[in-house]
C-alpha cells in the first residue's frame, strides 16, 4: 500500500509538471503575438489554461457520461466537451509546436552560422598557406629593398631613363636586375602580409569553440534510422514536443487517480445526483450577473481600426517623399483628438506604417525616416 502511494504521488506530480511544461510553452508563444503587455499577458493566460482543459476533458466526458446496460451512452454535454477536446487539442498542437519550432530555427540558425564561419576562417587559411608555398624563397623586405634603392640611385638607372631606354646588352642586364628586385620585394612584402594574416587566423580559430557542421543532430539520426528525408524530419519535429507532454499528462495522471482509488466503478457508485436548477432560478441568476458586470467598451479595438484608417485614408504616395517618424505620428494623433479617441503608442504605430505598401521605414543619421508617402488629411487640407 505505501509504494502503491508512492507511484501515485509520482505520476501525479509528474502529469502537473508536464502540463505545466506544455502551458509555458504554449503561453510563451501566444504571447508573442500581443501588441502591448496588457494583450501579451491576456494571450499567455489564456494559452497557459488550455494544457489543463485538455486534462480535464476525459474527466468531463466520464461525468457527463449516460449509464446504460452494458456500455451506457453520451449525452449532448459529452458531445460538447468531445468538441471542445478536439478545437484546444488542435489549438495545443498547432501552438506549442510553433513555440517549439521558432526555438529550434534559432539553434539550428545559430549553429548553421556558426559553422559556416568556421568552414570560411579554414578555407581562407587554406589558401593563405599555398599562396604561402608558391611565393616562398625570397629574401626579406628588409635585405631587398637596400639593394633596389641603390641601383635606382645609380648612374645606369638615369642613363636608362629609369629602364624604359634599352640600348646596350649591359643595360639590359641591370633593368633585368632591378625588374627582378623588384619582383622579390614584391613578394617579400606579400609574403609578410600573408604570415601576418595566418598568425592571426590561426590564433583565432584556437580560440573558438569547435562546431560541429551538423546543424540538426535529432533529425540526422532518425534519417539515418528511416530513410527519411533531413528537412522533412526537422521540419516536423516540433510536433513531437506537444503530443509527448498532453499524451504523457493525460496518461500519467488517469493512473495517478486509480492509484489513489478513484477508478470508474467507485466514481459510478459514489456518484452524487445534483438536482437540476428550475427555469427561474436559471433566469433570476442570468440576470444578477447582467445587471452585475458593467460593458466594456473594445477601446483598443476602436484605436487599431482608426490607426488603419488614417494608414489606408490619409497616406499619399510620393517617390520623393520623406518625413520624420514623429511628424508622422502628430499628424495621426491630431486625427485622433479630432474623432476624440486616445492615440496608440508609437510602438504599435510603427507595426501599422511597416504594413502600409507605399511606405518604407528607415533611419537616417539616427532619425527614424518615413520613405516613399506623405501624410494627407482631408479636412485640414481643405480648411
């Protein structure tokens, strides 16, 4: 009896951590998709309970289950919670596995990048090293280029006109030695150069950590084990996340309650029958919580939706066109005070100008630049 405890208390707190598990992952990413933190927090609240409707909803179905002879038989209230099952099983998939996806493109991106700048620094050194090998033999800059100096400061040199006046075999043979001092001067100076590049090359990739060039490990070797396609598994992956925490949390908790004692049979006999509330009763109850929540108006609906008027409306195109982010923003927030509704912050001003077609975002010496439109309202261009 007390290990049958023990595995109990296990699977229970196993199912809670990963419900929990699978609610902040999928809290986190419906969050993201919130304009500001009022909608972000709401976003995150809703996502986090639908993990723990989705536990709950076996529980739900079996309440609502009608007894019969042998199987019994749904009622309409099962039919509705098997609905509701489905929507947020779908809602949990489709979101977690997004959450977890956008996670594993930022690994998968970081490492890919990583490793292709490994694979560069060691190319580069590659070559560095054979344009090394080909260019060596030649005595340093140093010795090299006395020796050019003085046979430019002699008197064969100007006799010449500096080797471009080639008329006896002797002046032939000292621009032949000056062409090839030079020609290893040259190649002093770039093989100085390129020592210089490779100490500094290889000094850097002592230090860097090593990458492996293989951006997806998991993938890899479940295409190694199925045949499969690379991209098609890492593409699907996500979902495995998901299903594994609500199958898990859903299983491990079922064997939790019968752990305890709380199996079909005792919850079929234990039952307790709640008489059903009359029709007034339900009336009277509908209309104190009427009378006891106040509307609430959809104020920031109303800010998005004039926020797109003023970018669908009073935007003109123009190639030439170009004004800053702030004179932009006064413009719609004196539109705003003329409808008598409050401005969006600039944050969610600027999303609305990035979704605007004509319009091109970008700074300029620090000033945020609005490219490509100006701002055009009717009524104060006509007063």
């Amino acid at each position: 009896m007390h290990l049958k405890s023990i595995v109990g208390a296990f699977c229970g707190i196993a199912a809670a951590l990963f419900l929990t598990i699978n609610a902040i992952i999928l809290s986190r990413g419906a969050a993201k998709w919130g304009f500001d933190p009022t909608e972000k927090l709401a976003y995150g609240a809703v996502a986090f309970t639908v993990p723990w409707v989705i536990a709950s909803c076996p529980f739900l179905i079996h309440a609502s289950w009608k007894p019969g002879r042998r199987w019994g038989r749904p009622s309409f209230l099962t039919l509705i919670v098997v609905g509701v099952w489905l929507v947020f099983a779908a809602y949990n998939l489709a979101g977690a596995a997004g959450s977890v996806a956008l996670v594993r493109d930022d690994v998968v991106s970081t490492r890919k990048h990583a490793a292709s700048s490994l694979q560069a620094d060691e190319e580069m050194r590659a070559r560095l090293t054979k344009e090394a090998n080909v260019i060596s033999g030649y005595r340093p800059a140093g010795t090299v280029a006395p020796l050019l100096a003085a046979a430019k400061a002699s008197q064969e040199w100007d006799r010449t006109e500096k080797c471009t006046d080639i008329r006896r075999p002797r002046d032939k043979q000292f621009c032949e030695r000056v062409t090839g001092l030079e020609s290893e001067l040259a190649s002093a100076k770039r093989g100085d150069a390129i020592n210089a590049q490779l100490l500094a090359l290889n000094a850097k990739l002592e230090t860097k950590e090593t990458v492996s060039t293989t951006t997806d490990p998991q993938a890899r070797v479940i295409a190694s084990l199925t045949g499969w396609d690379e991209g098609y598994i890492s593409t699907r992956l996500p979902l495995a996340t998901p299903i594994v925490l609500e199958l898990g949390s859903i299983t491990l908790a079922y064997f939790a309650f019968v752990l305890f004692g709380f199996s079909h049979a005792t919850a079929m006999t234990k039952r307790v029958s709640v008489p059903l509330p009359t029709a007034g009763v339900i009336q009277q109850a509908k209309a104190t919580l009427i009378a006891a929540v106040p509307p609430v108006a959809s104020s920031l609906t109303r800010q998005r939706e004039l926020c797109e008027w003023f970018f669908r409306e009073c935007v003109r195109p123009a190639s030439t066109g170009a004004m800053p982010e702030a004179d932009w923003y006064r413009h719609y927030q004196d539109v705003c005070k003329d409808s008598g509704d409050s401005a969006l912050p600039l944050a969610s001003f600027r999303r609305f100008a990035a979704a605007c077609a004509c319009l091109q975002i970008k700074d300029v010496d620090g000033v945020t630049q609005y490219l490509g439109a100006l701002p055009y309202v009717p009524r104060r261009a006509t007063a």
